[in-house]
C-alpha cells in the first residue's frame, strides 16, 4: 500500500489550504496544524507518530551534500548557513510530506510550517 497517498495518515496540503500546492482531491480534515497523533494510522515501524506533514522537523544537522557511498547517520557539514527540515508540512503538496524529504531552511527566520521532535540518544 505504500505505493499510493493515504490522506488518513497525515496532514497536507489539502482542500483545506488556501496554497497554490494544494491536492484538492483530498481531505485530510484540517486547513493548518493538526493536534499530536491525529494520525495513528501513520505511525512508523517503530511507534512514531507525525514524522510525515503537519509540521517541518528542524534537526541539528547544517545542509549540505552528503558524501558519496553508503553512511550511517550521516550528518552533513560542520557548520553553513540552512539547517535541514524534514518531512513536509500542513502547507506543502503530498510529494514533498515523506519523512525522508530533506529540504534547507534558514535558522532565522521564522516558519509558519515549522517544528522539532525532542529526542533522546538510547545511553
């Protein structure tokens, strides 16, 4: 089934957003944020809810390009100027919502589709 969207899974884009971006066929059921674990359908293997839409994932690594060959936990430069956003938000059309989907965003400035995940390292 992963082959196709499941607007019952996360939030996007949808009829509900006043965006160009919009997938007007579908209807997730809100026109901005959707409250935490709205979506439990779309948990991942491991149990983690919303890593698709609703909001962009700030994460502590700077954009960059990735080395070549295979990495594990590979985290970009040292330092720049974008740090990485992950996984699409309520404002953008459904290609772009895969947890996966790395885009850039500036540190200072301020998003409106914008949030981070507290996490913990397993030690």
């Amino acid at each position: 089934m992963g082959d196709r969207l499941d607007s019952t899974r996360l939030n996007f884009c949808d009829v509900n957003c006043e965006f160009d971006a919009s997938a007007a066929e579908y209807d997730d059921g809100y026109r901005y944020t959707a409250p935490v674990g709205t979506y439990p359908d779309g948990a991942s293997w491991c149990g983690a809810l919303d890593m698709a839409g609703n909001v962009w994932e700030w994460v502590a690594d700077w954009y960059g390009s990735y080395p070549s060959g295979r990495q594990v936990n590979p985290t970009g430069p040292s330092s720049g100027e974008h740090r990485v956003l992950r996984g699409g938000s309520w404002d953008i059309d459904p290609s772009n919502t895969r947890s996966a989907s790395r885009h850039r965003g500036n540190p200072d400035v301020t998003w409106h589709g914008g949030g981070f995940r507290c996490a913990r390292g397993s030690e």
